[in-house]
C-alpha cells in the first residue's frame, strides 16, 4: 500500500491533517473541561494563526500535508491521530468512542478510498490512535483506560501485530489522562518523554529493557499537553512552544526542537501529536 507506517521515529515524509475550520474547545476530555471552567477565552484569530504556524514548521521540514474534509458538525476533527492509524501494512479504520467525534470517520473513508483502501477496520471494543504507538518494528504498545480506548479494542488491534510476530504491550491507565499520548511518546528510536509518576516503574523498565532512555514529565507538564509531540527522525521533534522545560531537556540530550506556539488546541485536550497521522515514514528496519 501507499501510506505505510513501521515506526514512532522513521523520517516523516507525508501526514494527515484536517483544517480547523469549525475548531473549538468542547467538553470531551478532563484538560478541555478544565479550560472551560476556568477564565481562558477562546480565540479564534490566533488559533489559525497557530495552525498557520504549525503548517509552516511541517513543511519546513520536508513533510508533504494532506487534509481531511473539515465537516462543521465535528470540531475536534483536527485530532486526525484517533480517527485511524496506519501500520506496516497499511491504515486502519479505528473505531471512535465518544458520539461527538464518531461521525469523523466519513471524511477518513473518503480519503484512504481515494487512494489503496485499507487494511483493516476496528470492529471490536473501541480503539482510537491516540493510544497507539508503533514503536519500532516488532515492538507496539497500546494504551487503554476503558473510556476512549477499551481492553476489547485493544486486544483486537493488538493481535494483528502480534500474528505478525511483533511484541505488544497492552498498558492500562487512568481515563482521567485521555490518551497514552498524553503520557508518553517517542522522540526518537532511543528517548521516549513520558510520566512515570503516573504510568509506574514496570513501564519505564519495559521501555529500559528495549534500550529507550525517558525523559520525565510532571503531572502539569503532561496536563499541558507537554508530552505531546511529534517525531520527525532523524532526531527531530515539533513540540509546543510552552513545553519549555521538556523541550530544553530534549535539546540537551542532542534532539532538534521545532516549537510552535500550539496552546490554543493544548488547552482543548489536544497538541502536535494528536493532530497529526503519519501517513508515511521511511522505515527504521
């Protein structure tokens, strides 16, 4: 096919975006509920200004955009991580939770249709991308909280990897994180930021005995969205602009930092990592 994935960490060359045409901060999840309740405002003109932003540090970086159709009765389906997820042998049609966003998966039919199809489509339990990491080749784990993505659906995604042969780790949660990506993800092949106040010892020894090193966040720090964020390869990464701490450790450690200002989608329970699907990754085998 195509749009195959075999990594968190291979060079990106093509992502699936959508527009926010119709973006805005929806009770969805505990961080969105929190902004909501608090005196932060929405804005519009500066969160396409952030968009405008985002789009430029992706090209910059020699990674192709291609968009989904923004539909006004979806908000958050600039969130393009949970809709699908693509493998090493093509892309998946996940299967969405929350009725609000169930209705995205038309617009992710109408593009991989257009293209090869797919290769397979959730049909048990619920799953959504942004509790799926494909670590390396031969190496998955699937995060499930029983919310947005349950241990039924995890199970299901799980084993087509491991009928492949691939190790899989299935790592439950709070739901009060939302997504695994909020607590941990790949900067690059051997350094993972993750919250391990919060996901414990067994996980970073797990990710110790496949030689992954992590860098430490808070609670605050994954609450901002701060453990959100994209590996480009080649040891790159787009994180947001107010994860100044995590970014200035990453750069410490030898990673190149691309930092767009993206608070206005971190305050709606969303940043860099969750707005993108990679479509495409050279392979790190």
């Amino acid at each position: 096919m195509r749009w195959t994935v075999d990594s968190e960490t291979g060079v990106l060359t093509d992502v699936l975006l959508c527009p926010p045409d119709h973006y805005r901060w929806l009770e969805t999840n505990a961080v969105a509920v929190s902004t909501l309740a608090s005196s932060a405002q929405f804005n519009r003109a500066e969160m396409l200004r952030q968009w405008d932003g985002l789009l430029e540090a992706i090209t910059a970086a020699g990674v192709r955009p291609h968009f989904l159709t923004p539909s006004p009765a979806h908000p958050y389906q600039v969130y393009t991580r949970d809709s699908s997820q693509t493998t090493p042998w093509g892309p998946v049609l996940t299967q969405l939770a929350l009725p609000q966003r169930r209705g995205e998966y038309a617009a992710v039919l109408d593009f991989h249709l257009a293209a090869d199809g797919f290769y397979r489509f959730g049909s048990e339990g619920v799953f959504e991308g942004g509790d799926i990491h494909i670590v390396r080749p031969g190496l998955m784990i699937i995060g499930h909280s029983g919310v947005r993505t349950n241990r039924q659906g995890a199970e299901q995604f799980a084993g087509w990897f491991a009928a492949q042969g691939w190790t899989t780790r299935l790592e439950e949660f709070p739901e009060h994180f939302l997504h695994l990506d909020v607590l941990f993800c790949m900067a690059t092949d051997r350094l993972a930021v993750a919250c391990i106040d919060v996901l414990g010892e067994d996980f970073a020894r797990f990710l110790a005995a496949h030689g992954i090193d992590i860098v430490a966040a808070s609670y605050p720090e994954v609450m901002a969205m701060s453990c959100n964020l994209l590996a480009l390869g080649d040891d790159r990464v787009i994180s947001p602009a107010h994860s100044v701490r995590i970014n200035a450790e990453l750069r410490a450690r030898g990673v190149t930092v691309i930092d767009p200002p993206l608070d206005m989608f971190a305050r709606g329970g969303g940043s860099i990592h969750c707005m993108t699907m990679p479509l495409h990754r050279e392979p790190l085998a």
